[in-house]
C-alpha cells in the first residue's frame, strides 16, 4: 500500500542515531511500500516476458512497447533487492529474481541486433524491433543486469554476456568512427554522459564479477577526462558537451548545462572516493556536486532546472524550466553520501531539502511512486509514472541506496556529527 502521508526529512534528524534510524526506515518504508508495490507484479508481461512499464497514475497501462533499457534496468533492480542483507529473510526474494530472470530472458530473446552487434532502444511487446538509437546505452543498463545475474546464480554465460556488453559499450562509444556522429566535423563535440556510464557500468560489474585491470583502466580514464576537460572550476560548472579539447562551444548545444547529468556524476565519482579511500576523488566530486547545485537549484520556486545556459543566456529547450523526476532522485543520493563523507552540514541540509521538495510535488500518496514530470512551480504536468524513459530504476536506486548509507551511517558514522 501507498504511504498515506508524505514524509519530511529535517537536518536536525540526523545528529542523532536514533533520527538517523527513522530517516532509514522512512526509506525503507517508501522503496518496499510505495514504490515496489506501485510496479509489481503489476507491470509483468504474463504473455510475452518481461516488463510493461508505460503507466499512468493509477498503473494503468498507457502503452504497450517496451523499453530495451527498462528491461535491463528493472532487472538489475530487482536482482539489488533480492540481494540486499535486510530482505535476505523476505518471502518475495524468489519473486523478484523470477521476474528479472524473465526479463534478462526477454533481451536475449528479443533485443539484440545482431548484424549490428548492438542493442535495439525500442520493441513492441512482443518483442518486434522498432528503433535502434546511434548511442549504446541499452548495452550498459544490460550489462548491469548480466553481472548481477551472474553474481547470484553463478552463471558462466550471463557473465560473458555482461562483458561483452561492457566491451561493447566502451568499443562503440569511444573508438572514433564506431558510433555515427551527431554533430558534422564542421563542430565537433563529446559528451559527459558516455564517461559518467562508464564509471558506474565498470563499478557495477567490478561489485558483482570481482576486480579487473579493464575495469580499472575505464574508471581512471572517464575520472580523468571528467575533471580535465567538462569540469571548469573557473566558470563554476560541469559542462555536458565540450569541444574535444575540452573549450566551450559557444553556440546553445555547446552552452548547454545538465545539472542533473552532472550532479549524478559526482555521486559516481564520490562513490569511487569511497571505495578507493581516496580523498581527491571525494573532494572533486563535492565540488562538482556545490557548482552544479548552485547552477541548478531554482530559488524561486525549489527543485533542480532540467537545463541552465554556461553564461546565463536563454536555452533553447523548451522544458528547461521543468522539474523531471531523475535528477532529485540523484541528488537524493549525492547529497546523502557528501555528507556520509564529509560530514559537512550543507550537504545534509540540501538533503533534506531536495528530499523534501520532491515529496511535495512528485509523491502520489493515493496510489504511490512519484510522478515523471512537474512544472516549475511542482505541479504535475503529467500524470504519467511511466514512459520509454521512466521505469524502476532511478527512483527505487535512490531509495534503495539511502536506506543503506543511512543503515551503515548508524553503524559506523557516529562521530561524523
């Protein structure tokens, strides 16, 4: 059942342990009783395999093709909640890994193309190509699922499946000349969120499949690429294309800042902070995640912009002012984990802040999950919770997540406060 209120998060919560324990539980209770029950088993393809995901407000099925990404997606998220320690007792553990078995079994059957040696981007429910994109996400979000089958199940062929995905989602998105340009050489541009995936994609499969040098070597390299050449900290931002050289386009593509993009990339780099004990990596992806706040977060009205121009001049997107769902979902995480990190007080205070500006415009108390997009003043434009784009994914992964910095925070943070 949906949770009949929406909840509010204070600063002051988390100074003790006792507040930080009920800020876990609060995201305990919105990832099992409002958001998972929301999607299953609801949205399981009885039929054809897989998942149905385009849903409105009250689950209702709006459209039926699916989403080669949401495949993978949601069976990596349902493989995280059947491995994760709290719920190893949880009677709907063997569920969730059926339902992601069916769905990993619907991208071997359906979603490959294979003359291409790519992933389709969109299906019909049956499983009939419709579109194939010239970028190779649908490999990533795969990839992910692969790995985390692999872990569980001990399966040597979901394992060489996920690398092969991984490898082709570096060969593509990185070798010149494998991937069909979207910009001519007249104005060359790469993009931040090529390197961002790769980070996590490489994280994901080294959590699940053990340490690799390749996965090292993609980590270090997109890190590295992210702080020289789309990180300015002379104009205080995080660019989302740039000449290869890394200068600024001066034109409304290459002006173009997704403060989202870039927010959710600084939690990737802080996450590899972590792991790595590293602090240069922490204190760059906190200093990604300060300018893109203050570049994002509207001050009028509350919530992240979807896009701002680098020098402040109009944008030509027409949603720029809007409130999508994603990007408060990331910084959710980001934040969260700053603060996990640093134990400095701004951060916790945007936590509280994003969590509960979010829960003011995209919670639906009545049926449950968020709602995919707002206006800038938080008021639904759309009753739409799922789409090609939206699925469960972002929203369960911030949920899921905070509940575990907050369940290790009471363990071992103590001081930090």
């Amino acid at each position: 059942m949906p949770l009949s209120s929406k909840p509010e998060l204070s600063p002051s919560q988390f100074l003790q342990p006792a507040g930080r324990r009920r800020a876990a539980d609060t995201y305990r209770r919105l990832l099992l009783e409002d958001c998972l029950p929301f999607w299953f088993p609801r949205c399981l393809d009885q039929q054809h395999g897989g998942f149905l995901h385009c849903l409105d407000r009250d689950g209702t099925i709006v459209d039926s093709d699916k989403s080669v990404w949401a495949q993978g997606r949601m069976s990596w998220m349902l493989q995280v909640l059947a491995a994760t320690p709290q719920l190893q007792t949880d009677p709907r553990r063997d569920d969730w890994r059926r339902w992601a078995e069916s769905g990993l079994s619907f991208l071997r059957r359906h979603c490959f193309d294979e003359p291409a040696g790519q992933m389709y981007f969109h299906v019909t429910r049956e499983g009939r190509p419709i579109r194939r994109r010239r970028y190779v996400y649908s490999e990533a979000f795969a990839c992910i699922a692969f790995a985390a089958h692999a872990e569980w199940s001990r399966s040597e062929e979901s394992a060489q499946t996920a690398w092969d995905l991984f490898r082709t989602f570096t060969r593509v998105n990185f070798t010149p000349g494998a991937m069909p340009p979207k910009f001519t050489e007249t104005r060359p541009l790469i993009g931040l969120a090529p390197r961002m995936i790769a980070i996590v994609t490489a994280q994901e499969m080294r959590r699940r499949l053990g340490p690799h040098p390749l996965l090292h070597e993609w980590i270090d390299r997109c890190i590295h690429e992210i702080e020289t050449l789309f990180y300015r900290p002379d104009l205080d931002c995080v660019l989302e294309t740039v000449q290869p050289d890394g200068q600024i386009s001066d034109h409304f593509d290459g002006r173009l800042l997704n403060p989202g993009h870039a927010i959710e990339g600084a939690w990737f780099i802080l996450e590899e902070g972590r792991i790595r004990n590293d602090e240069r990596l922490i204190q760059l992806g906190c200093r990604m995640l300060d300018c893109m706040w203050q570049r994002g977060w509207d001050l009028q009205f509350g919530g992240l912009y979807y896009f701002r121009d680098v020098f402040g001049k109009p944008v030509q997107e027409y949603w720029h002012e809007m409130k999508f769902w994603w990007p408060h979902d990331e910084a959710l995480i980001a934040t969260l984990l700053a603060w996990r990190l640093t134990g400095q007080q701004r951060f916790l205070e945007r936590h509280c802040d994003v969590f509960n500006w979010a829960c003011s415009g995209f919670a639906d108390p009545e049926h449950g999950e968020w709602y995919g997009y707002l206006h800038r003043d938080g008021t639904p434009s759309s009753t739409l919770k799922g789409n090609l784009w939206k699925s469960f994914f972002h929203h369960p992964r911030a949920l899921w997540m905070c509940w575990q910095l907050l369940d290790e925070q009471n363990l071992d943070l103590e001081n930090h406060t």
